[in-house]
C-alpha cells in the first residue's frame, strides 16, 4: 500500500502535509475532499477521523492519522526538518504550537470568510486583522535576527508557518511592511518541494 492523503489542496493545512511528504520524498496519493461539500462528513471519511476535518493521512499499514502538525512530525522524524538539540527541538514545537493557536485562528480563519465563503463585510473580519497583524509582527521580530524559526535551519515549524503565511494576502493582510518575513517566505521557497498553494 502507499501513502493516501485526503485534503483540500487550498488549505494551508493540508498543504503542509503535501509540503513535507514532497521535501522528504515521500510517494503518495492525493485524495482531494471537498469541504465546502460536506465530504468529510461521509460515513466512510468519519471512520478514518471521526472529528470530520482535513487533512488525514492513511499510512501504509491502513492506520490512519490526523491533526496536521501531528502528521507532520510523523514524517518529519529522523530527518533535518526536526533539530537533533533538545531545546531547538523544543523551540521548534513552540513555533508550531504558535502556529496553530495564535497565527492560524486569525490568518487562516480570516482567509477562509473572504475567500471560501466570500463574505468580505463580515464582522468578524476587522478583529481578526488585528490579531493576525499582531503575529505577523511577532514573526517579523523573531526573523529579523534568525533566518529560520527554531534557529539557521529550516524545520517542521517553518514548513507550518510557510502554508497560510505566504497566501495572507488572500486573507485582507499586506505584507509589506514585513520585510523579514517576506526573505523568510524567499528562503523557504527556495527549499526542493516547497511549493505555492494552489488558488481555491
């Protein structure tokens, strides 16, 4: 058996899974899962991951995972993508869990109302610019002196970051005055299977 991956190739986070399975020259089988459809609310797809959400991964042996950021530290063990130092190890998890609590609830969510359901006067959208304005800036500090986040080498939690930072623009956010943040997003293309996402 091979890898199966059931996503949507417009979310940042499925997009992730397809970024390091391609950096780590994984072969695999892309399922595209139409979530504005309701098809991760089949039957068959709530048996793989009962929480009804994209991206899972069915692994060779037919167990099936989820929860990107765990996914991507399945495939990420053993390579360069995970420091070998205990505290850029841990420093690395803290940019991912950055990543999901603090970036992707503002940057993500605020792309997904403009874009997927294409409701630019909703309400929620200027509280939602504030904060993801508000962690771009903690990302731009924190570039400003390294070139990656755990440190000088590219790592699971760049390849997170990468994923809905580089389409924010879709989200109302303009990055230009991020400067640091768009070399890093320059640094991280340049990587062998980091790829654009695709438009929606």
């Amino acid at each position: 058996m091979t890898i199966t991956v059931y996503g949507t190739a417009a979310s940042g986070n499925c997009h992730k899974v397809k970024i390091v399975l391609d950096v780590t020259g994984r072969a695999y089988v892309w399922r595209e899962t139409d979530i504005m459809k309701a098809e991760t609310r089949t039957r068959e797809f709530l048996r793989l991951n009962p929480n009804g959400k994209v991206p899972v991964v069915v692994l060779e042996d037919g167990a099936a995972l989820a929860e990107s950021n765990a996914i991507l530290w399945y495939f990420g063990e053993g390579t360069p993508l995970i420091p070998s130092d205990r505290l850029r190890r841990a420093r690395m998890l803290q940019w991912m869990f950055f990543e999901q609590y603090t970036h992707e609830p503002a940057i993500a969510v605020a792309r997904f109302i403009r874009v997927f359901q294409q409701r630019v006067d909703d309400p929620r959208l200027p509280e939602l610019l504030t904060r993801g304005h508000r962690a771009l800036t903690v990302m731009e500090q924190h570039l400003a002196q390294h070139a990656f986040f755990p440190g000088e080498h590219m790592s699971l939690a760049d390849l997170a970051l990468f994923a809905y930072t580089h389409r924010a623009d879709e989200g109302g956010f303009d990055l230009a005055p991020f400067p640091a943040v768009r070399a890093w997003l320059d640094r991280c293309r340049a990587l062998a299977g980091v790829t654009e996402m695709p438009a929606p």
